[in-house]
C-alpha cells in the first residue's frame, strides 16, 4: 500500500515560495538596520552589519569548535551495544544476581541488604 497523502513542501514551488520570503524579510532587515537609529554601548556596534557580521563569525567559531570536540567526544557505532570482557568482572556479575534473587522474594525485606 503506497501513501498518497502531499505534504506541504513535497511541492518544490512551496519550497520556492519560502525561499523567496525568507530573502524579502532579509532584504526588510537589511534596510531596516540602514534606517532604523540604534543606542549601542560600543562603537563598532554602530558599524554597517555589524551584527550579520559578528553572528556568521560566531556560526564559523561554533563549527569549528564542535569539530574539534568530535575527536575525543565520539565513539565507537557499537560503543553500547557489544560490553568487552574488561569492562564486566565476576564480582559484579554476582553481585547483580544476588540483588535480583532478593528482590524476587515476596514477603522479605531487608532494610540493611
């Protein structure tokens, strides 16, 4: 059975239309930021497009940063998936099965255990 429902932007002129509104709200902001007198409290602020300026540096800035970070952050695909044997040891393991076998008990409590 094939799903016939279209959605908003399966249709590529949607898409166009979008487009062409975000650029005509930038084109409104850029004249804006021409027109519109701004109280700043230093005096770069009051540079032409200071601020599309100062937030592509910071998109540039936080890119590189979070590539930099992958390489000691990231891991392994099967990082959860497949435990090596160093990192479960036998005392663990029963211990873990000691404290199931307890809690399946009905009737017993043991504060202390």
């Amino acid at each position: 059975m094939k799903n016939d429902k279209k959605y908003l932007f399966d249709n590529p002129d949607n898409i166009k239309r979008l487009l062409h509104i975000l650029y005509a709200c930038c084109a409104i902001l850029v004249v804006l930021d021409l027109v519109i007198h701004r109280h700043t409290m230093h005096e770069w602020e009051k540079l032409w497009f200071f601020y599309p300026i100062y937030g592509f540096i910071g998109c540039v800035v936080l890119v590189i940063v979070a590539t930099w970070m992958r390489t000691f952050l990231m891991r392994s695909e099967d990082y959860y998936d497949n435990p090596t044997e160093t990192d479960v040891d036998d005392d663990s393991l029963n211990n873990n099965t000691l404290n199931n076998d307890m809690l399946n008990k009905k009737g017993e409590h043991h504060v202390d255990d």
